[in-house]
C-alpha cells in the first residue's frame, strides 16, 4: 500500500493507491512518483488559487532582503515536503544502536516547523546510521578501555600526522589493521571521505586517466575531479563497457597528442553502499590485467564483513 498525506488547512486530506504485494518493484516506483506527481499538481493549483484570490497572502518583505529560496525550493518546501516531512528528520531519543528509539510526532501549524513530538516513541530498526561496528551504543563492553584511551590521548590530535607528527598508536593501529589484511603494512587516513578525495589526486598525474564506475561514491567523484588525470566513466560493475573504454582509450591514447597514457587506473567499489551490490571483482580484475591497468579497490563498507575470514570483496574473492 502506497501512501501519501498532504494538509488542507486544519484537516488532513489522504491520498491512497493499493499496490498489491506480489507487483514487481518498478510499480512501486511508478506509483511513488505518481504521488509526487500528484503533489505538485495540488501545490500548483493553491498558488495559482492564492494569487488570485489571496487565501494565504505572502508576507511583505522585511529590510528588502532577497528571497533564501528559490522559485521551486521555496514550492518544493511549502507543497511537498512541509505535507511529507513526517517521513524525514525523525528525532529519536536514544544511542543510535542497532535498535533505535523514534519520538512520535503529529501535524501541528501552530508549532515551529509545523510538527508537534507527542510523548512517545516507537522502537524502529536503525538502518540508517554510521554506526557500522556499534560503538555508539550506551552498553559498550570496551567503555572503560575507551575512556582510558580518552584521558591519556584526548580525543583527537587536532591536526594531521604531517603537523603534529606520528604517535605511537598510529603505528600501532597501522600493524594491527595490516595484520587484519595479511599485508606487510597499512596506512590509515582520519577520514573516509578524505581518504578517496585526498590519496587519488596523489595516485594520479595530468597524463594519466581514471576509469571509474558510474555509482561510484562521492568521495571517489571528488577525488577524480580534484586530480588532473582525465576522468571516463563506465558502465555500473559491467567488465564488458570497461573493456571497450580501455581498448579504446589505449589506441586513441591522449587527446590532442595521441600519445600513450602514463598510467591507467580503474576505480570500483567492493560494495556499493547505495546499491548493496557487490563488485564483480574477479571479472573486472581480469580485464585489468589484460590490459595492463591499475585498480583501484574502496573497501569502505565491506571491510570486515564479507567472505569465509570476514574481510572484505578483495579476500572474498581470493578465498
């Protein structure tokens, strides 16, 4: 059952589509965008009935400041979301664990924000929180071990190891982590996003060319732009559509010059966290060799969570 609520004035007007069980997902998708469809037709037709009949009339402009919004932000948040935003923004009221406590809220326009939180809550599965290992659940069996650590270290050197230099629990991490690989060594970046839009543009030079997936993560994206190597973009986890880029970028070479490439660097991810689909690692890493290319592998969320040793895709796959 598909749903959607949008306010009238003191009343609430619901709009239902059945959608039966054994559909197949792009009928939930059609219908998903029919409701918005159907928002926006609404919202349009009440700004053209306030403007001509001024039901709601607009607040005159204080200090002649500019409008915050534009024409379809400032639409999007009066028609759309303001009618939709019990779905968004959930408060909750507990550590953001593998279960977490949701706050229950009803549609109040005489509250800040139209939404007034009821005393109440509802006991939700978190899936939608970083807490990937668990560390930000109240019953921690490491807490003393973690405040320990906070009262001799700190919480933070506050600076990169450039600055501030390398402390003995970095190296200390960094063998652990490689011990975890079955590498020799490991280096460890303070941030995931940065450690793809930071190490690429190292990696890579203004001859060189990046190959990247289609879905790929953001960070990825940034990184491959903030670099000076040219960017090509293949089909999503298809070793087919990475074959023909690579053998048409090996005979075209660069453009202008037409020389050969100085390095050739295919970016994927193990597991791709807005799909959840796993890399086809194996075919992709043969195409790789065949023509003598670098990959380029993030692991950032499937560390430790796949294969018979609970790595990552590249051990799933050599396993």
């Amino acid at each position: 059952m598909t749903k959607m609520l949008y306010k009238h004035n003191c009343r609430i007007v619901s709009v239902t589509i059945a959608q039966d069980e054994s559909d197949p997902p792009w009928v939930t998708a059609v219908l998903t965008y029919a409701n918005f469809l159907l928002l926006i037709v609404v919202g349009t037709l009440r700004d053209i009935l306030d403007a001509r009949f001024q039901f709601s009339p607009k607040q005159h402009k204080k200090h002649d400041y500019a409008d915050l919004l534009s024409d379809w932000q400032d639409f999007y948040t009066r028609r759309l979301y303001n009618r939709i935003q019990d779905c968004f923004n959930r408060p909750i009221d507990s550590a953001p664990g593998a279960w977490v406590s949701v706050i229950e809220r009803e549609f109040d326009s005489s509250c800040p924000g139209g939404m007034r939180m009821k005393h109440s809550s509802v006991q939700t599965l978190n899936l939608s929180s970083y807490n990937y290992l668990g560390f930000a659940e109240s019953e921690l069996a490491m807490r003393e071990d973690i405040c320990v650590c906070l009262n001799s270290l700190g919480a933070s050197t506050c600076s990169s190891r450039s600055e501030l230099g390398t402390t003995a629990e970095h190296r200390q991490l960094e063998e652990r982590v490689a011990e975890f690989l079955g590498k020799e060594d490991a280096m460890v970046c303070g941030m995931g996003f940065g450690s793809n839009s930071l190490v690429i543009p190292a990696l890579m030079g203004e001859n060189d060319l990046i190959l990247s997936d289609a879905l790929n993560h953001s960070s990825i994206v940034t990184g491959a732009r903030l670099s000076s190597a040219r960017v090509e973009v293949f089909a999503h986890n298809c070793p087919v559509s990475l074959e023909k880029k690579l053998r048409v970028a090996i005979a075209r070479g660069q453009p202008g010059t037409r020389r050969p490439w100085k390095k050739i660097v295919v970016a994927v991810e193990g597991l791709y966290s807005m799909e959840g689909e796993i890399c086809r690692l194996a075919e992709i890493s043969a195409v790789c060799k065949r023509y003598k290319a670098y990959l380029y592998v993030d692991e950032a969320h499937s560390i430790g969570a796949l294969g018979s040793t609970v790595c990552f895709v590249c051990f799933l796959y050599r396993s």
